[in-house]
C-alpha cells in the first residue's frame, strides 16, 4: 500500500470512528428525554398533578420531533450547499450545547423551546455521517461503514438508560469536585452535553466528500433544491418509499416500545416493567440487528433482500408479542423487546438505501430528512392506534391492525426501489 494510501485508509478510519461516536451520542440524547421526562417534570411542576405531568411530557416530546423535523430539512440543505462535514460538527455542536442548557430549565416554556432546539440539531448528525461514508468509502465496502457506525450508534441509548438510573453516583463526584449538587435528572443532561462537546475535539483531520468538492465550485448544478424532490414525481414517489420503509422501526421503539409501562405490560399482567429499561433492551438488540444486517447485505451483495427478511421477522414477533404474551414473566417481556429490537436492526441499510437513492447534488438532503420524516411518523402512528382504541378495539388488536398496514406498506415500497448496493453515486439529480 503506498503512503498516499494509508493515509487516506487513516482519514477515513478517522471519518467512520467521528460519525459513529456523533450517532453514539446522538441517540444517547434521543432517548435521554424519555428516560428523565418523569423525574424532571416532577420537580418543575411540582405541585401539578400526575395527568397534567403526563400530558406535558407527551408536548414536549412533540416539540423535539417537531424540533427534528425542521432540523431534517435544514442540515439536509446544508449539507448539500455548504459540505457535510459542517453539518455533521455544526449539528453536534447544537445539540450539545441545547442539552447542556437543559439540565438548568426551571419552567416548562423554556424546556419546551430547548427541546425544539436539541431536536434541530439531533435532526443533522446521522444523515451527514451516511452521506460522507458512502461518499468516501468504495462502492463495494461503504455497507461495513454504515454499519459500523448504525451499530455502535445504537448503544448510545443504552447509556442513556444506565446514566438515567444511576446519574447519582455521577451527581456525587460532580458535587465532590464542586461542591454544587445537581439531580440526577440534569446529571443525565450535563452528560450527554460534555460527551458532544467532547466529540468536536476529533474533527481534526476529518475530510471533506470528494464528490461535494467536485461538485461545489459547479454554479450550474443545482445544490440541495427541494423543488428538485417535490416537483419531479419520479424522485417525489421515490423519496415517499424511502420514508414508507424505515417507519415500522419506530412503529415498534415508538408505540410498543415506548408504551410499555402504560399500554402493553398491564395487558399482558406483567407488572414492574419500566420504559427506561425495555428501551434500553430493545436498543441493544437494534445494535445486534444492524450488525447483522450490515454483514449480510455485504455477504449477499443486496440491500433490498435484508430489510425484506427484516420485515418478515418483524411481523412475526408483533403478532407475538402483542397475542401470545399474557402472563408472561418480566424477563420474557424485556427478552421479547430485545428480539423486537434484532428484528428492526435494518436502520442503516434503510439510510443506507435512502442516500443511495439520489443524486450528488440532493443527497445530504434525502439522507436527512428521510430518517426524520420516519422518526416523525410517530405521531401518526400513535394518533391510527389512538382513533382504533376509541372504537372499542382494544390495545392488542389496535396496534396490530397499525403494524400490519405499516408493514405490509414497507414490504410494497421495497418492491418499489431498486437495489442500491455497489452503485455508483458519482452523479447528479435535474428537476
């Protein structure tokens, strides 16, 4: 190998560790507002009864994703007219530093209004780190890069979990060193902060794609234009598929996850099962599926093939979990969330499939918003399963009807795209 080699090998080793540990973050921050919404919403409204406290934690989750879904269009943009890389650091940065601000929010308005911005800047990081590694790898071996990043990224909300229940032992040393005390809720914030403003040390020697630096001194290709998505219907139709088949991931984290401890758990009579825990099982199985599925889209040289194996195992588990459970021991159910987990562990093929889709020119944009349109979908997913309960369906049969429609949805979008792996990306899109 010459010497020009290895040091491209080292940058983008460099490239994959940085947007890996960004992902690693941001899903830490992701899920970190559920796991301490209870508790920092008990002190800032003390006084407001438990309904009003649920009611609120459900508004300000809204306000991420609302949050997300401007940041989505915004960084995807960005990327596009102004590099990856910038969107990549430029959305670290933001998040940070609005998780920072959090751990000091003493009203809901203000903790509203951060939210927003944390979701903004949560909304940047994944597609921009998609986008340099497929950009920068080869052909037949950007699949390992994403997959890296997808997998280690996914444990993020595993720490969340664990800092989330034990921030104490963290709040102690803080007060140690400071003498200031801190709850454990705002201990959880003050990590996830510190960890990204710890991430932007690595951004030396981080490089740029390639093929945004060919295209970025071309005024005449068009860089980052929605009109380019929304007013050709061959890529408007394509980028809906795109979204259709990344959305039972988060019909399974958002609904039957999420909704363990309220919905699901007391259903089935299983008593003492908390969120913070099933999330924190089902992530470390969306870690384990995405390891596999990377490795077996490489092995069987199709993305498409692995996310329809995905799907089938999906439907498979929600009709057991949601009919065959009643009775079933705490540890089956977080077994069973972990199994769910595996089972939606094709994330990064599905980000993977949604920046290879499209153009150069269009391509930060596709691979960021898609992923937040999915993640946004949450709230249609949960107002289908809320209209379906108010007709007396019951819990069970009302998230298997959603499911089995999102599902089967996913399977004909699939059908839809064509296969993505090892194609060339060198090219551009035109309205």
């Amino acid at each position: 190998m010459t010497e020009g080699k290895k040091k491209n090998s080292k940058k983008v080793a460099l490239l994959i560790t940085v947007a890996a540990l960004g992902y690693f973050v941001d899903i830490y921050d992701l899920v970190l507002f559920g796991v301490v919404k209870a508790e920092s919403l008990s002190i800032i409204m003390s006084g407001q009864s438990l309904e009003i406290q649920a009611s609120t934690g459900k508004f300000l989750f809204n306000m991420q994703m609302f949050g997300m879904l401007i940041g989505g269009v915004l960084w995807g943009v960005l990327g596009d007219k102004k590099g990856r890389i910038k969107v990549l650091f430029g959305s670290i940065l933001l998040y940070s530093i609005a998780n920072l601000i959090n751990a000091f929010v003493t009203d809901v308005t203000t903790y509203a209004i951060v939210r927003v911005i944390a979701g903004i800047g949560l909304a940047g990081e994944l597609g921009a780190g998609i986008t340099l590694v497929s950009e920068t790898m080869s052909k037949e071996k950007r699949g390992y890069g994403t997959m890296i990043i997808v997998t280690f990224g996914a444990l993020g909300a595993v720490v969340a979990s664990i800092v989330g229940s034990e921030g104490a032992v963290i709040g102690d040393f803080i007060f140690n060193m400071t003498a200031v005390k801190f709850a454990n809720w705002q201990v959880t914030y003050i990590v996830g902060g510190c960890l990204g403003l710890l991430l932007l040390l690595l951004r030396v020697g981080t490089i740029e794609s390639l093929y945004f630096q060919d295209m970025k001194g071309d005024n005449k290709i068009k860089k980052g234009n929605l009109r380019i998505l929304f007013y050709n219907k061959k890529n408007f139709i394509k980028y809906l598929h795109c979204i259709v088949i990344g959305i039972p991931i988060w019909y399974v984290v958002g609904l039957l996850v999420m909704n363990s401890k309220d919905n699901f758990a007391p259903m089935m009579g299983i008593l003492d099962i908390e969120n913070g825990q099933a999330v924190m099982y089902t992530y470390i199985g969306l870690s384990v599926g995405d390891l596999i599925s990377g490795a077996l889209s490489q092995w069987l040289k199709s993305r498409k093939k692995v996310v329809g194996l995905y799907l089938g195992f999906t439907l498979v588990l929600v009709t057991s979990f949601l009919f065959f459970m009643n009775g079933a021991s705490k540890d089956l159910y977080y077994t069973m969330c972990f199994l769910l987990g595996t089972a939606t562990g094709y994330w990064a093929l599905f980000v993977s499939i949604a920046a290879e889709q499209f153009g150069t020119n269009i391509r930060s944009t596709t691979a960021n918003t898609i992923p937040n349109f999915v993640r946004g979908s949450v709230n249609l997913i949960m107002l289908c399963f809320g209209l379906l309960t108010s007709l007396s369906l019951g819990d069970a049969w009302s998230a298997f009807v959603v499911g089995s429609v999102f599902i089967l949805l996913a399977f004909y979008s699939l059908s839809q795209l064509s296969e993505t792996f090892g194609k060339d990306l060198d090219y551009f899109e035109t309205e």
